[in-house]
C-alpha cells in the first residue's frame, strides 16, 4: 500500500480549512451549524464564475464571498436576535442545497451538462489553497494565542459577560470570529470544486461541513491539533483510492472518513474542554 502525502492533503484540505475557521469562531463561544451550507453555496458559486471568467482566481473569491454572505445571515438571526443556532445553522444548509440545486439545473440541465473548469494553480508542488491553509496555521495560533484580540475572543467565549464588564463587546467579538470562519468555509467549499474536483455537483461537500465541526471537537479547539484531526480524515478519503480491491465492497472506503467523524464524538469528544458559553447565546445586559 502506497499513500501519497500530497493527496491526503489534498483531501484533507476542505475539512481542514472549515475547521480551523470554525475553531476560531467556537472560541468566541460561536456555533456555527451551518458550515456545510457556507460550503456548498462557495463551491457554486466558484465553478460559475470561474466557468463564465476562465479564471480560478475569481472563482475564489467568489467562493469565499458566498461563505461570508452566508455567515452574515447566520449571524443576524444568532448573534443579534440570540436565536438557537442549531435551528439557524438547519435553515442555512437547506436554504444552500436548495438554492444551488436549482441554479444548476438552471444553468446545466435537469441532468446537469459534463462541467469542467481551471483548477488553481500550483507553486513549488503545491496549490495556492494548500499554501493558504499551511499559512493560516500559524496566524491562526499566534492571534489566538498570542494577541490581544485573542485574548478578548476567548473570554467572549469563556465568561461573556466577565469580557463584557472588562470593556469588550461580545457580540462583535463573536461576529468578527464568525465572519471569519464563515470565510475559510467558503475557502473550503471553493477549493473542493477548483483545487480538487475541478466541477461542481449537487451536494458535492458530501457533509464534510459536520465533519469539520466534530474535528474541532477532536483537535481541542486548537489550530494545529485541528489541522492534525483533519489529516486523519484525508488519509482515510484517501485510503479509497489506495486499498480498493474486489472483495471490499467500494461504499466501505467512502463511508469511512464519516464513520471516523463519528467515532471521534462519541469517544475523543467525551471530558473535551470545550468554551464555557459555547453555543450559548448572549444579550448585553442594559
């Protein structure tokens, strides 16, 4: 058995980057359910421009735009009207699915026409989204850990009102962290249809979204230890391309990385020391 690094990044990438996004915005005490929509819209929306532009620059930001535009949704209804984010971050994957579904049968036929577009370009072996995300690792712990601004976006999600009576203001606190992780979701999303699948489908994200939200459960709400559980999830889409053989049946391989994810809830996240106002949410008191 042979498993090419390059290519377990490769998968790992989409999981990766809606993590350590989403881990940040966890930290602000943020919950943010609807990864999977931010991701999926983002994929839509970076194949169709980048199918009207021929360029997968464009394509890019576009995808992370539709993330951002998604977040912000999400943020008017669970951080301004303190709505429960599991019923808001539901609405948002329906609204995506639903939503890009029909713009592609639109666009594409009922069956949807063979789509291919410009793949991001590489660097010394790399793409730029894969450098992107190596990149972020460290500015993600270093302003986290080490800055002021992180300091003030753990306590919002630690103690909100303590961080409140210190002078910060929690919800903006928690909807710049959402902004930004509504952003690499949408990095995500635009790198699974232009950095990997070089199209888009229905669906496509295949609930990488959920799957990104249980590794920052496993990797402790830290970037590199997030970064690290997603890996885990990589090499095991990967392992269906490596290990594939008639006496397996092939849906084994796929359902596996979702299985993982599953595993991970139920046992790593048991004890996790998740934010003590994680999900929960805020109104300033008058």
């Amino acid at each position: 058995m042979t498993i090419d690094p390059l290519l377990v990044l490769q998968f790992a990438a989409p999981v990766a980057m809606a993590a350590v996004g989403e881990t940040i915005h966890q930290r602000a005490g943020g919950l943010n359910i609807g990864i999977e929509g931010c991701m999926l819209a983002a994929a839509f929306a970076a194949t169709r421009v980048c199918d009207l532009s021929g360029s997968p620059w464009l394509g890019l930001g576009a995808g992370i735009a539709a993330g951002l535009v998604l977040a912000a949704i999400s943020g008017i209804f669970t951080i301004w009207q303190a709505i429960d984010p599991v019923v808001v971050g539901t609405a948002i994957n329906l609204l995506a699915l639903g939503l890009t579904g029909t713009l592609y049968r639109a666009e594409y036929g009922e069956s949807g026409r063979l789509l291919s577009v410009a793949k991001l370009p590489a660097f010394a072996g790399l793409d730029a989204g894969l450098w992107f995300l190596l990149l972020s690792l460290p500015v993600a712990w270093f302003g986290l850990m080490r800055t002021q601004w992180g300091l003030a976006l753990r306590a919002a999600g630690e103690a909100p009102k303590a961080a409140e009576a210190a002078g910060y203001r929690v919800a903006r606190l928690r909807q710049g962290a959402l902004w930004i992780g509504g952003a690499f979701a949408g990095l995500a999303g635009a790198y699974l249809a232009l950095g990997i699948n070089g199209s888009f489908s229905e669906n496509c994200t295949a609930g990488r979204g959920f799957v990104a939200i249980a590794m920052v459960t496993f990797g402790r709400w830290r970037p590199v230890w997030v970064f690290a559980a997603a890996m885990l999830i990589g090499f095991a889409e990967s392992l269906q391309f490596s290990l594939q053989s008639n006496q397996v049946p092939f849906q084994l391989w796929v359902a596996l990385p979702y299985v993982l994810a599953l595993l991970v809830l139920v046992f790593a996240g048991k004890g996790a020391p998740a934010p003590g106002a994680l999900g929960v949410p805020y109104r300033r008191e008058a």
